[in-house]
C-alpha cells in the first residue's frame, strides 16, 4: 500500500514538473490567413513630370564664306523647360522588371547667336525660342529593392519643333519675326529612380540624354544634343 502511494506520488511530480517546464501547443486553425505579400510599383502606371532641359550641345561654331569673308556663327546654350506625361507598365513581381513607357513632353529652350566677320565683332546678336513637343517609347529595366526603385532603359520616336520670337541685332537695328519649323526623329537614353511611399504611388527623379536628329537650321549641326533632368510623380492602378 505504501508503495502504491509512493509511486502515486513521483508520478504526479514528474507530470507536474513537465507541465511547468514545457511549451503549450495548438492545434492550427485553418481560419487564419497569412497577410497578402506587399509588391511596390506594378502593373500600369500615369506620371507627371517637369524639370529642366540643363544643356544643349549645338553642334558649336558654324563657319561660311560669304563674297570671300569668313564669317562665323557662335551659338549659346541656355536653360530651358520640360514638362509632360507617362503612361506605361511594369511587367512582374521580380527583383529586375521590364517595364514599356510612353514619354510625352514639351521641351523649350532659347537660342542666342553672335556672328563674327573675319574674327571681328561684328555687333550681330540674333535670339530665338525653340519650342518642341518630345513623343518617345522608352524600354526599361526597373529593380526593385522594396519602395526603391532605380531603372536604367532607352527610348526612340520624334519630335516636333518651332522657332519663334526671332530677334536679330545689326549694328544697332533691330529686327523680329518668326522662324521656321522642324520635325525627325528623336532618340533618349534614361536613368532614374521611384521611391514608393505607398504600393501604388511614388515620386522619381529621372536623366535624360535627348537628341533631335536633323534640326533643319543652317546654324546648327546635324543634330542637337540635350540633357534633361526631371522630378516627377507616379501613380499605379
């Protein structure tokens, strides 16, 4: 009988002590489910975007010979604006995402031209504002780490320009009127990045090396090259 009691008792103290000593375990429910992963920057978008159109390599000093002078044209970069839209679309869920875009944006700058006779000042200045509609399709790979997103890609298609508010300085006379118009085809290469603040919506700042080939100015080379730098928005949906 003592024994009985005895072992009655060391085995309600091991029970109790495994008890104290380990984990409680449940069941799985099958009515919990797990939170939808998060996936910033997917599917089609529409962006804003302004900036500056920073630099335009004109193609430099033009030269001609006029009735045996050497005459030369000296054009001036100046700082321009841009502005326009997005719309495009960003394919998969991955770390690395091609991603197609339609880029439409205005795109202006002014033209200043001194004019040397035979290395004189010959006080000849003309100014012109050049103002130009961008229509590009751009190819991009976007990376995705998170809520940011840096992208690399390039973009073809043309552009429209006119010159207008044309001035024109000779030895004190003044003149005005307006230029003409250009169109060709326009070529970009592109780096930027998005920083998500929420799935479906972001800011970017993006880089734009333009070229408006064939320009159809006698005073500009046979293609301008610009750089752009913009600040943007971009909305998912």
């Amino acid at each position: 009988m003592k024994r009985n009691i005895l072992l009655t008792v060391v085995s309600t103290a091991i029970l109790t002590a495994a008890s104290i000593g380990g984990e409680t375990h449940y069941a799985p429910s099958k009515g919990v489910v797990p939170p939808a992963p998060v996936f910033y920057g997917t599917g089609f978008y529409m962006g804003l975007q302004g900036g500056i159109n920073a630099y335009q390599d004109l193609g430099g000093t033009r030269r001609f010979n006029i009735n045996g002078n050497d005459v030369s044209i000296e054009p001036k970069e100046n700082i321009g604006g841009v502005g326009g839209l997005k719309i495009g679309y960003v394919f998969g869920t991955g770390t690395v995402r091609p991603a197609i875009e339609a880029d439409l944006y205005y795109n202006g700058f002014q033209v200043d031209l001194d004019a040397r006779v035979n290395g004189q000042n010959t006080k000849f200045n003309a100014e012109a504002n050049v103002n130009s509609g961008a229509f590009l399709a751009n190819f991009m790979v976007r990376f995705a780490f998170d809520r940011f997103q840096p992208y690399v890609g390039a973009g073809v298609g043309g552009y429209y320009a006119s010159v207008d508010d044309v001035n024109v300085t000779a030895r004190g006379t003044h003149f005005s009127g307006q230029g003409g118009e250009s169109a060709g085809l326009a070529w970009q290469i592109i780096g930027g990045a998005d920083y998500y603040f929420t799935e479906k919506f972001s800011i970017f700042a993006e880089y734009k090396y333009l070229n408006y080939e064939d320009p159809s100015a006698d005073f500009l080379d046979d293609r301008i090259d610009q750089h752009l730098v913009v600040l943007g928005f971009r909305w998912h949906f």
